[in-house]
C-alpha cells in the first residue's frame, strides 16, 4: 500500500486512464483501419458481407488508382507476356495497362490549392490578427464581427453567387480561383484565431525591441513572430484541414483542370460500378499529407515557449 | 550620454492624468530617481522619455534635440521593464547581443561577443549565456534585462524598478554595482523606484512624483531634510517621519502640524509619552510610544530597555513644521 500523493497518480487511476485513452483511439481508429484494410483487397473481398476482417492481401486497388487499362484479347494477351508485377495484376481480368490515370494530376492540384491557401491564409491572417491586436483600428469590433459573419452560414449557402462570379472572372476551374476561394473562407478562421495567440504575447518583448534599436516591423518578426509559432501552427492545421478535404465548391467549380482529389477519388469506376478498393487506397494516400504535416507542427502544438519570460 | 530636458510634459489616459506638467533637467551623467506610490505617474514618465508613449502636450529635449516625433529607436536609449521582457525564444547570449544587432547599432561580431562577456561578468551570469531566457530563476532574468540596456552606451538609461524582483542580498549588490557603473561610464540614468534606501542611496537627485505631478526635485539630503510637503517626507526615512499636532508639546510652534524624523525626537524633558512596545533590530531599536493617545515612532539605544508601560519625557529637536494643508511652513 503506498502512501497518497497530489502529484503521482495511484496505479488504479493509471490503468483506468489508459483503458479509456485505448478504447478512445481504438473507436476513432476504426474508420480509418477500415479504410487501409479495403485497399489491399480484391473487390469481391471489398464488398462481401459479413465483411471480411482476414483475407489475401491484393495491390490490385493501388495499380487500379494509378492507372487506366483496357480489355484485350486474348491473341493480344498471349502475344505480349507482362512487363511488369502490375501488369500481371490486371492480366486476371484480361485488361492491360495503357498509362497513368488522372489521380496524380489531382493529387497535386490538391497539394497546391490546399497548402496554397494555407499559406496565404495564415499571411494574411497573421498581418490583420496583428493589426487587430495592437493597433488602434477604427471599427475594431464592427470588422472583427463582420469578418466572422463569413463563418455564419454554410459556405456552399454562397455558391451560386461564387459560381456566377467565378465564371465571369475566368477563374473557374483554376489554381488561383480555389486557392483564393478556401483562403477567403479560411481567413476568418486565421484572424480570430491567431488573434487569440498574439494577444496572449506581452506588448513588453516589441516595446523592448522597439527601445533596442529595431522598427515595428521588423520586432513583429523577430520577437513576436516567433512567439506565435505555436499558434500559427495550429491555425495552419486547420485551414489546411479545411482546405484539403473540401468537397462541394471542389465539385462544383473545377473539371478538366484544377479538380482536386476529394471530387475525383469517389468517381474511380472499375468493373460492375464503383472500385471500391481503388477508392479506398485513394483516400488513403490522401490522407498522408495531412498526417504528415500534423506530425511536423505537433512539437509546435505541444510547446508553450512563451511560458515564464514575462512577470505577470 | 546627455542631458535630458522635460518641459511641461503631460499624458493622460482616459480621464486619467497620468503624468500632469512635469518639467524637469537631468543633467548629463547625474543618477537621477523618480520616487513615488504606485500610480504616480513614474512609469509613464519613462515610456514618455523612451517614445512608447506619445506626449499629449510638451517637449522631451535629449542632448539638445526635441525627439518629439522620433521613434524609440532613434532616440537612443535603453530602457530596463519592470517585467524583464525577455525575448523568450533567445538564449541569454541572444538576448544580450539584440541590441547590438540592431540596424542601427550594427556592432560588429567580436565586438558583440566582448560586450556580452564583459556585462554578464558584471552581472555574475557567465555561466548562464547559453541558457535560454525562460530557464533563468526570476533574479537572474532580471540582471539580463539590465545587462540588455548596459551592453550599450546610450544617451540616458531608463530604469523602471529594476531591482523590485531581487532577494535582498542581490539587491544591496546590484545597487552597489549599478551606481559604480553608472559612475564610472559617467552615464545619465533615470531610476524608477518606490523603495527609498535605492532612492536615497544610489541618487545624485531625487524627483518626488505625486499624482502625476513633480512635487519636489533635489539632491536626496535636500529632500530629506528640507521636504516641502509632509507627502514628501513621509517618502523617505525609516521608521516614518511623525506627523502630529503641534499642541502636544510645549513652547511656540510655527505651524499646525509638527513633523518629526524618528532622531529628532529627544529623551528627557517635556511631553509625557507611554512605551507600547520596543522593536530591536539589531543595529538599531524603535520605541513605540503613545503620545495622547498619537502613536510616535522613535529611535533609542540599542543597549537600553524600555519595558512596556513606562513612561518616558520626550521633546521635539529641529522640528518641521506643516500647516493644514500638508504644505511646509518653516
């Protein structure tokens, strides 16, 4: 029997705060389990009902995703033996692999858009946070509201009018018009929320900056900066979030060019419908960017720098 | 290092008057403090010097030039804040070189690192340059903050309570060495403090802030022994000047209120006071005592023993007199 302590849990409270941290991870983990396990099996596998939790390991949705293929016959097939491991892949339904297929123009049409807009987001954002933070600005409140009300209804609420607008500037179905339009609804986000973080950094480090021989400018990005690194990041996660899995304006107003992956993955045909295999490892190759980048900004997330350096 | 002229500067925060007509000369390689309550306006006497805050109305002149519209930067000063404002992402290293760095200083890199090694050895942190600022105990982030403005050689440095977050060995040093640096630089300095024993020891003038307003400026002896207010007396001396009716002793009295200093009180003659309690400090003994039912604080010899409820003659020596107001009549 130990003695009680305020600092050291007992190990009762231990294992009963990992059973619910595990149980946690384990139902939100699950969709995306079952995301990576349809992948790697065959399409009868994918959709067999009870569905199939041990089955044989196919890269058949992966092949399928990254190319497009045409039925042959079977003079054609035995005449040319396959070139390569995926070309037997596909030699079962009698097909041959004829190129690439459109997933990774999509792809990086959504690595562009996507961290194009965070990018611009959090620049933007950062500039008008700090503005709202430190300055005198007329109306401070009245614009800070206004940018807000953007977030007050659905953005797709807008998309006739961003539609019509879109058409008539040229910028449908363009880089530039989705990276301006995700920036345009993430922006609000980025002013309030990095708002938050500047105000939480003392005036002190600029006035001792300004009193050390630097402009405003240039104490705004080497001491107060630094110090919202944390809270650029974060903002950072969730424009790019936001930014990567829209759906409905992605649907709406890009086609042949600028069409990112969310519109595009769902629409992967293979024999008899949808490829559900193929869909499957398209959402999960789509989901690597983003987890990624998550893990880089997470120290960030994690540490607060700012902590102690000013007497309060 | 230069001189520094106030005229008639005013500031006010809302209704506020923060600081309210202050003209004041600090002359070029004096130690000058501004003494005064919280509130008194000292702080914003020093944002206003440094061009953090704009002036409402008046002049700051700095050797000779009105620095009304010039940044802080230009004006050429160092400022030590009253809550270290430490860069928090720098080492100490970092923190110390910032000022050098700056566009306008542009030192050159053996220069900076000689400063900083030479200030951190005044300061007794070598042994901390590589540290980063957030891992400093609260004494030491303050000897950085300091260290930050003396690595430079401004026109004036601006103190706002450098030395409040110190224990108090650390202070008595500090204030030593601060006052043997500012000496020996010959720089300006403007110290801003509440704690007399800073005030009284380390200044070639005092200025005795009030509500905003400079009530009395001059040597710290002047103000100590020549207070123009009772306000202004009871800033400096420990134990507290006395302030009490002129009636409760004998003889002519050239005001209504008489201020005595705790050593201007003599033993032995005239009014009959009754020992509450005497403290002993070691080097020295206070004796309370109750005057007509007026609490009076004096100073007696160490080796003496006042039990409680003796009574004892006391009578004023060199007393100050104050009329009704709190104004000084003699």
């Amino acid at each position: 029997m130990s003695s009680f302590s305020v600092t050291e849990p007992s190990n009762r409270s231990k294992w009963i705060a990992g059973f619910l941290v595990i149980t946690y991870a384990l139902i939100t983990m699950i969709p995306l389990v079952w995301i990576l396990l349809t992948g790697f099996k065959s399409p009868a596998d994918a959709i067999s009902y009870p569905p199939k939790v041990v089955f044989d390991p196919t890269l058949e949705g992966y092949v399928n995703l990254f190319t497009t293929r045409t039925r042959q016959t079977q003079e054609f097939l035995e005449a040319n033996p396959p070139q390569n491991w995926a070309d037997e892949i596909v030699r079962q339904y009698d097909m041959v692999i004829v190129g690439p297929s459109k997933f990774g123009e999509r792809f990086m049409n959504s690595v562009i858009i996507g961290f194009g807009s965070t990018f611009l987001s959090i620049f933007l954002g950062t500039l008008a946070a700090y503005a709202f933070s430190r300055f005198k600005v007329p109306l401070k409140d009245d614009l800070l509201f206004f940018i807000l009300s953007t977030r007050m209804m659905p953005p797709v609420a807008v998309a006739i009018p961003i539609f019509l607008m879109f058409r008539n500037l040229g910028l449908s179905d363009t880089h530039l018009g989705m990276i301006l339009l995700y920036t345009g609804v993430n922006i609000s986000l980025a002013v309030w929320l990095l708002k938050g973080f500047i105000d939480e950094i003392p005036r002190e480090y600029e006035e001792a900056a300004l009193i050390d021989g630097y402009t405003r400018f240039q104490a705004f990005y080497k001491v107060v900066l630094p110090q919202a690194a944390t809270g650029i990041a974060s903002t950072a996660i969730f424009c790019l979030i936001f930014a990567w899995n829209e759906y409905a304006f992605a649907v709406l107003l890009t086609s042949a060019n600028a069409q990112t992956a969310p519109p595009f993955i769902p629409t992967i045909i293979g024999i008899g419908g949808l490829d559900w295999p193929a869909v499957a490892a398209g959402a999960t190759i789509f989901l690597i960017p983003v987890m990624i980048f998550t893990i880089l900004m997470r120290k960030h997330l994690l540490r607060g720098i700012t902590f102690g350096a000013v007497r309060k | 290092m230069a001189e520094v002229v106030l005229e008639n500067i005013s500031k006010s925060f809302g209704n506020l008057k923060a600081v309210d007509d202050i003209s004041m000369t600090i002359p070029n390689g004096a130690f000058v403090v501004l003494l005064g309550p919280t509130g008194a306006g000292k702080t914003t006497t020093l944002r206003l010097i440094s061009g953090l805050e704009k002036l409402d109305s008046g002049t700051v002149h700095i050797a000779g030039r009105d620095v009304g519209i010039d940044t802080p930067a230009q004006r050429d000063v160092a400022m030590v804040f009253q809550q270290y404002s430490l860069y928090p992402h720098m080492t100490v290293r970092e923190n110390l070189s910032f000022p050098l760095r700056s566009p306008i200083l542009k030192t050159p890199e053996d220069e900076i690192t000689r400063k900083v090694n030479e200030v951190s050895e005044i300061l007794q942190i070598p042994h901390k340059l590589d540290n980063k600022a957030t891992e400093l105990s609260g004494g030491e982030m303050q000897r950085v903050s300091i260290g930050r403005a003396l690595v430079r050689d401004p026109q004036i440095f601006l103190m706002d309570e450098p030395l409040s977050s110190l224990d108090a060995k650390l202070r008595a040093d500090l204030r030593v060495e601060l006052k043997r640096i500012q000496a020996d630089l010959g720089s300006t300095l403007l110290y801003v403090t509440h704690d007399q024993v800073e005030a009284m020891t380390m200044a070639t003038h005092i200025g005795v802030l009030e509500n905003g307003r400079l009530v009395q400026y001059g040597t710290p002896r002047d103000i100590y022994e020549n207070p123009g207010s009772v306000y202004v007396a009871s800033r400096l001396g420990l134990p507290r000047i006395n302030i009490l009716p002129s009636g409760l002793f004998e003889g002519d009295h050239k005001g209504p209120q008489i201020g005595l200093r705790p050593e201007n009180i003599i033993e032995g003659e005239g009014s009959e006071a009754r020992v509450i309690r005497a403290e002993h400090l070691g080097d020295q003994t206070r004796l309370h005592l109750d005057l007509n039912d007026h609490p009076v604080v004096t100073l007696i010899d160490v080796h003496q023993d006042y039990p409680s409820g003796k009574v004892i003659k006391i009578r004023p020596h060199n007393p100050l007199y104050f009329d009704a107001s709190g104004a000084r009549v003699n």
